[in-house]
C-alpha cells in the first residue's frame, strides 16, 4: 500500500510538469498526453482529482485518475481489442461499473469532438467544452441511469 502511494505521488508529479495545452477535440492525430482535473460523481459520492491520459507507445491509453494527494481511484490501460484494470479502488470495482466506464472512455478517445449520445438502455452523453474568456477546455461524461457524472477540464501548464 505503502509503495502504491508513493508510486502514485511518482507519476502525478512527473507528469503534471508535462502537461500539455491542447484544442477540442484533444484526442486527435497526435495527441500524446493531457493532464485534466476535475470531479466523478456517483449517486451521492463525489469524487475530485486529477484525470490523466497518456499515449503509449504501443497505441494504447493510459487512463489514471487519482486526488490531490496522490491517492489512485483507478488506472485503466485501454487497448484497440482490450481493457485492462491495472487498479481499481475497492469500491469502484464493480463489473458493471468497469464496463461503463470502458464504453465512456472508448467512446471519448474515439471521438471528433461533438456531442455523443450512445446506447438506448446504457445511455451515456460525452459533451466538449470548448474554451472561452475564464474557462478552461474540458469535457463531461453523464450516465443518468446509474447516476454518474464525469467534468473534467484541461489544466493548464
């Protein structure tokens, strides 16, 4: 547990220095890595920290969220035919739930930056924020039939 922190301390301080400003949609042909913050809520928890997803050499994303102090929620490694939970916390780790967020974030690496409402029964809406005067770019993730919201905006360098 001990080594999990520090390791998560690790990677959060080594790639926040690393941050990079990107346009909507920030997914696109080379994009490398994006450092946003923002906040998860499920039913009545709510959860705030730091998003990161990273590009890796192989063509699949890195997708980790953790607090501020370092804490990792989860670590998803999503490939072209795969997902991988490299961690999950406890009470996140629900098989449902883990298909959900699988299919949100399949869906926002793969797509153009528009509005995306998909599924009839697993309904989910992914929605860009574009940049304006004070606001950051960002994105939000919303799942009503299980009650989770996802906001996340671009933190800057």
């Amino acid at each position: 547990m001990r080594s999990l922190f520090f390791s998560s301390i690790f990677l959060f301080t080594t790639l926040i220095s690393t941050a990079n400003t990107l346009d909507v949609p920030f997914f696109g042909q080379g994009f490398e890595k994006a450092l946003f913050t923002g906040s998860l809520d499920i039913k009545k928890h709510h959860l705030t920290g730091f998003l990161l997803i990273k590009k890796m050499e192989d063509e699949s994303y890195r997708i980790v969220f953790t607090n501020q102090i370092g804490m990792t929620f989860f670590d998803f490694e999503v490939k072209q035919n795969g997902f991988k939970v490299v961690y999950c916390f406890e009470s996140l780790n629900r098989k449902a739930l883990i298909r959900i967020f699988e299919k949100d974030f399949r869906a926002l690496l793969e797509s153009t930056g528009d509005t995306i409402t998909r599924g009839f029964l697993d309904k989910a809406e992914i929605t860009y924020t574009k940049p304006t005067e004070g606001s950051r770019p960002g994105f939000r993730i919303r799942n009503p039939r299980i009650g989770l919201k996802m906001n996340f905006s671009l933190l800057d360098r």
